[in-house]
DNA sequence: TTGAAAGCGCTAACAA
DNA sequence: TTGTTAGCGCTTTCAA
C-alpha cells in the first residue's frame, strides 16, 4: 500500500512517533552512528521506510555546521575534457560520502564570480575549480572560505591553495619538439580567440618559444570565436593554407578542430604526413576511428580528476608547495611522419 | 587591504554589528526584499563587501522552507545529448532564481534511486529526470515530494507527474518510412545492449512495427555494450555486413556509432548511399564537417530542456494530461538516397 | 544504550 | 522603514 501524499514534509519527528524511538535515537540510526540496539535499530528503520522517509540535509546541515558537498566550477560541458574530469573526481568522491555539486561559467569571469557565491552559500567542504585566472573577487570569496580549494588543469601560475593540473607551456614546447624533430620547419597555428583561454594561451607561449630557440618562426596563426567543432577545423585549415600555401604543420589547439582539419586536407588530396603534419591537443578518445589518428597530447583529464578530489577528499595530502604537476603525454598518431 | 583569514565564518549578525544595522534589515537589503531606504541599503552593502561576506544558503533554506534548486537526473554526462538538453534548461532556468543541480545514474536504478533520496534531502524546489522507467522506491519518493517532476526525453509512457519528451516508437516509425520510401528493402540495426535504454529499445520497436507494416522484414541486428564511438561503430558495420552482405540499409541507435560505419563504409569503397543507405539519431552537431552528413533524426534536445525547464519553474502550466510531446524531425542528410 | 535541552544562522510574521 | 520574536529540523552536548 502507498503512504497518500503528504500534504507536510516528513520530519524525523514523524519517525519518532511512529516507531516510539526519541528523534535523537532515530537520527542515530539513519546516520549510522553512536551505539544502537539491533532492536531499536530495525523498528526505525522499518517506521522511516514505511513512511517513505528521506531526511533533510537542510536542517541537518545546519545543525551539525558540516555539508557533504564539494563545488566543482568548469568552463563547460560540452568541451568533450570536462566530463572526463568529472568522471575521475566523482569516482575518487564516491567511498568518502562526499558529493560533487558542478557549475558552469562558460568562460566568463564574471558568470565564475556568481557561480562561486551561489555554490559557497552552499558551505561547502570543498572547491574544485578549473584554471589559475580568477577575478580579485573570487580569490577573496575562496581564501575567506577557509576550506580546501583545488585549482585543476593547469600549473603554470600562483594557486590559492592547490593546484593540480599540467604545465600547457611546456605542453606546447613538448609538441614543437616532436614536430621540429619530424623536420618540419614551416609551422602554423590554429586556436580558439585567446583572451578567455588561458591554457591555449600558455601552450601557444611554450610552443612558440621552443620553436624560437631552434631559429623556427611561427608562420601563420588563425584565430576563431565559439565553440570548436568538425566543421570549424576545416574551415579555418582551408583559409590558412590559402593565405600560406607554404605550411607544412599545423598545431591545433584542439583534437575536434584538428580532426576537422585532417579530414579536409584527406579530401584534398594532401599527402599527410608526408607534405603536411597536423596535431591537435586533449586526447579525446571520441574520435579514435577516423581514417587517420591526429598526433595529440593527452592532458590527463582523468589523473587530474582523481587527484584534485584526493585532496579535497583528504586521501592525498596538499603538497608543500601546493603544485600537483602532471605530465603532458605525447601520443603520436598517423600525422607526423 | 585583504581581510584577515577568519576563524569563525562570517555571519549575517557580523555584517549587522558592522553596519549598525539589525540582523533582519541586513536580510533584507541581501535579498532585495522589502523596503529598504537607500541610505541603510548603501551602509549594509559595503560592509557585507568589506567583510567578504557570502549568505548561509543552508540556515536560509531551513527558515524559509523553500530552496532555490531544481534536480536534474540524467543517465550520463559524456553522451553528447545530455549537456544540450542542460543547455536549455540552464537558459530557461536563468532568470527564475532557480539553480540545477545535476546527478548522474550512469543508466543504473540503483543508483538512480540513490541520487534522487540524495537530491531530495535537499529539498529542491522541483526534479527534472530522464526517462519513465523508474525503480518502485524511486516513484515513492518522487510522488511523496510533494514537488513538480518532470520526466524528459520519452513521452511513451506513464509520468509520475508532466512528462516532456518526444515518442521514440513514432521516431523510429516515421525513420522506417523515410527509409522505406527511398526505396531500401534489406534493413539492419546496430543499437546499444538494450535493457537498461529503453528509448532505443521503443525506437526499435516502432522501427520494426513500421517496417513490418510494410511487409519488411528487418534482416539483422547487431548490438553492442558500453559506450558509443567511432571505434564501435567501425566494427559494428563491418561485422554486420560479414554476416549479411545483402544489407542496403543501417539503422544505428545514436549518430557517434552511425558516423563511425559511414566512415568505414567509405573506406571500403562501398557506394553510399546507392548500394547502402545509413541513418542515426540524435542529430548531434559535433559531426557536422564530415565527409557526408549522416542522416538522422533530431531528438529535440533543446527544447526539450526548455520547455521542462519551464513547467518546473512555473512558467508553463503543466498540460491536463501531463504530456508535453515535441515532434522528432528527420534530417535527410547525405546518407539516404 | 537512550533521551532532553540547547542552538546552528537565517527568515516569516508581526509590532512599532 | 525598521526591529523583535519565534522557530525551521536537525545534531551536539550532556545527563541518565
């Protein structure tokens, strides 16, 4: 038989009644804690279940000053990389009885702003967030906090608390090593407007000042707005290779913008990698089965994951120096010959 | 000046002594509440900002009753549909004050019962979750709430409360027709294992009952488990054309594994779509830029989201027999003759 | 092993 | 327009 609709939520009160147990001794038993008779135990538990009990973590959050919750703040959720982040924190979470709780700033620093202090009103025991660039405003909301912060995907700046992540300039140096050490010499590259994205930013930096120290210049870049996609990739490879025909790689700041890329040039008949070499940067496994594999780097979407919440979790813990530095992995795919 | 790492977190009583201004004036001025005159709003502003001081969420949820948060199920984050299907919900959900909270089942009831009795201790304002099948225990819950449930993606079916989705027996059936109608008589499936999807498993089924009504036979199926990929849909296509190399048609049950055979079939020579036509479902945008555009049916996603977004929210009543069905539209692609 | 009292930080309701 | 009082539903603390 169903209980009929409540016309007021269920409080413990309404357990206590029905099982003839105090509300203390009921709290007790639905948080498994403090000695409990099996007796006593089972006549909760049957008065909860039979009442369709489920407990309020409002109340209950507030009385105890602690909230199994941890804020995750990303840029996105359709960039492909940050559900695989998600992935790794919440597999890391799942035996701690924390809970990750996300929200998205589009890669608005501002938008960041508010996420935050809607998530800190929350009080929660942690804050995972992506990136070391944050307004003045959300430094101070998250040093005030006085809770765990983690800052993930990238090292190459001055954490609040912890950062985990990779170095995108040496990311990007790593790649401009492998590429001059295929012989290519006449290089462009392609990437999403900057300002907003740091991490492409600092791989541009690093990729540019390994090329520099081998006497390479950079030949061509090409810059887009919006969301990366298949369709993006072949446009702005066919408009750089027109402004320079000369190209012999392209760097991408992105896999899905450089598979776009290396379909295009397959229709065109360019020999890759033979006259052309193309590399993108994530790793994503979403687009292993193209006819040809884009060298890559992989970012360690997953490692980064897992380690941020090991930390906030309290399983690891916070290096002295407050840096976890991942390293960038190459994967070397069918474009660089 | 930064201030000083509290001790204590910081409470609306800090802010009161700060400004000179009683406990619940300071409330009020915080949350636009009530008639406030400017003077006292302007000396409560700057010291909550001189303090750095963020609202306690959980003490207000427990005096008010009321929480600004709506929660939203869904199967899993890496599927490509469901951060669109956020999308529209986060946009519609913008300017209501309302905040989503997402949980993530990955396709299992167990768990999605767990994250439901977790989302509800919050005691959100409403629950927005995918799909009509549910766990007995996980209806309870829902109806005892008390709260607006909306159940997205699937319309075939009973809702607990509104239902917002598309019929995935009428998408299948109506793709039977356009396939039929191009003249493809030799017709397989490639779909996902099916018990725990059960909207592939009610486009089949519609698929299969179109055909049949016009007395066509489908001639063969092939499933797979895990996740969906190119890779997948590579091996998939080569392995059903192995076992029956009469096919002239592939009905897949997303377009990732749909892409990944149109890729291999290019790669084999085969002529598409004369000798073999190819169709997905979703109409994710992330392929576009192929080679050849994947023919596909468009699940709505979007407005899905929205208009769920909007009956929680309240700005849509809930229709009379709480059914909102949105039309699946079929996007002809290059892959259908 | 169980229970009683106090109070977490805020807001509803009412009073001034 | 501002302030006072009570209490939201639970857990902490202490006593039995």
């Amino acid at each position: 038989m169903t209980p009929s609709r409540p016309r007021r939520p269920l409080t413990l009160r309404d357990v206590s009644m029905a099982s003839g147990v105090s509300e203390m001794t009921v709290s007790r038993v639905l948080r498994n804690r403090g000695d409990v008779s099996p007796a006593t135990r089972e006549k909760v538990l049957t008065a909860a279940r039979a009442l369709g009990y489920v407990p309020n973590k409002i109340a209950g959050g507030l009385a105890s000053q602690r909230v199994n919750l941890v804020a995750v703040v990303i840029p996105s959720l359709s960039n492909l990389v940050f559900p695989d982040v998600l992935g790794g924190i919440s597999a890391e979470l799942d035996d701690t009885g924390l809970q990750p709780v996300v929200g998205v700033t589009h890669y608005g620093p501002a938008r960041e702003e508010t996420v935050l202090y809607d998530m800190l009103s929350w009080r929660p025991s942690g804050v995972i967030l992506a990136g070391l660039e944050h307004s003045r405003a959300s430094r101070a909301m998250l040093e005030a906090a006085g809770i765990p912060v983690v800052e993930i995907m990238d090292v190459d700046g001055d954490p609040i608390d912890t950062a985990v992540g990779i170095s995108h300039e040496r990311a990007g140096a790593e790649m401009a090593g492998h590429i001059l050490g295929a012989g290519y010499r006449r290089i462009g590259f392609i990437g999403t407007h900057m300002p907003e994205d740091h991490r492409a930013r600092k791989r541009l930096a690093g990729f540019e000042r390994a090329l520099g120290a081998a006497g390479v210049p950079l030949v061509a870049r090409e810059y887009y707005q919006g969301g990366s996609s298949l369709a993006k990739g072949r446009e702005l490879t066919e408009r750089i290779l027109a402004r320079e025909p000369g190209l012999d790689f392209l760097y991408y700041s992105n896999d899905l913008i450089g598979a776009g890329g290396l379909i295009w040039a397959r229709e065109q008949g360019i020999d890759i990698p033979g006259k052309l070499g193309l590399a993108g940067f994530n790793g994503v496994d979403l687009l292993d089965g193209l006819p040809m594999r884009l060298a890559t780097t992989d970012a360690r979407r997953l490692d980064i994951g897992r380690r941020a919440a090991r930390i906030v979790a309290g399983k690891d813990p916070r290096p002295e120096d407050g840096i976890v530095a991942l390293a960038p992995t190459f994967l070397p795919g069918d474009t660089i010959r």
